[in-house]
C-alpha cells in the first residue's frame, strides 16, 4: 500500500500539486476507504493535469486503473476512486471550504511537505 500511495503522491508532485495530506482510515474501522491523499492545484488546469498524472503514473507504476473519477467537468474538485484509496484534488478555496482532512477526528494525519 505505501508504494501505490508513494506513487500517487509523486505523480501530484510531478505537475507542481501542493499541500499533499494523508489521512489514514486503515484502523478505525467502518471507513469508506482505507487511506485519503489531498492536494491542491491553483487553477482548474492544473487540477486536470495533476488528475491525469496521477492516472497515467499509477497505471504504469502500479498497474491500477481508478474505478470512478469525478469532478473533471468543471475541476473544482476531482475525486479519484482506488478503491481502498481516494485521491481528492481541490482549488484552495473548494479545499477549505470542505476541509474533508479534518471529518475523521481519530484518523492519523500525515502531511508531506511541498516540493518549493
């Protein structure tokens, strides 16, 4: 598992995605998924691009294809579904607004650092 989210979480990096934040779900049980990844691009083109990063280097690294992907229409919020992974990309101001990071109380946060 930690090699397909070190995956996703390079394919963000790759077209410049910030604030990358992993919520681990795994042990608490009655999730809907084990792991969240979040980032943010600052325009709906880049939360396109980080989206089609993300799909084209999973599924040559991991050889995993997402069961659904929403949000692409007007890219304000694109969810990718892994399964037991939904990668979540935001505008900043979609991403505060919703703070979905902060919905499981008991959940372990990780935040990964920006590349610049």
């Amino acid at each position: 598992m930690q090699e397909f989210i070190k995956q996703i979480i390079d394919a963000i990096q790759e077209k410049k995605g910030k604030e990358i934040t992993i919520v681990d779900m795994e042990k608490l049980g009655n999730s809907i998924c084990d792991y969240f990844v979040i980032c943010q691009g600052n325009s709906p083109a880049q939360v396109s691009a980080i989206t089609d990063s993300v799909e084209d280097l999973v599924r040559k690294g991991c050889k995993r294809k997402p069961y659904a992907v929403d949000g692409l229409r007007n890219a304000q919020w694109v969810a990718m579904d892994y399964g037991d992974v939904l990668v979540h990309i935001f505008l900043p101001d979609v991403r505060a607004f919703y703070d979905i990071e902060h919905l499981w109380a008991d959940a372990k946060i990780t935040n990964i650092p920006n590349l610049d």
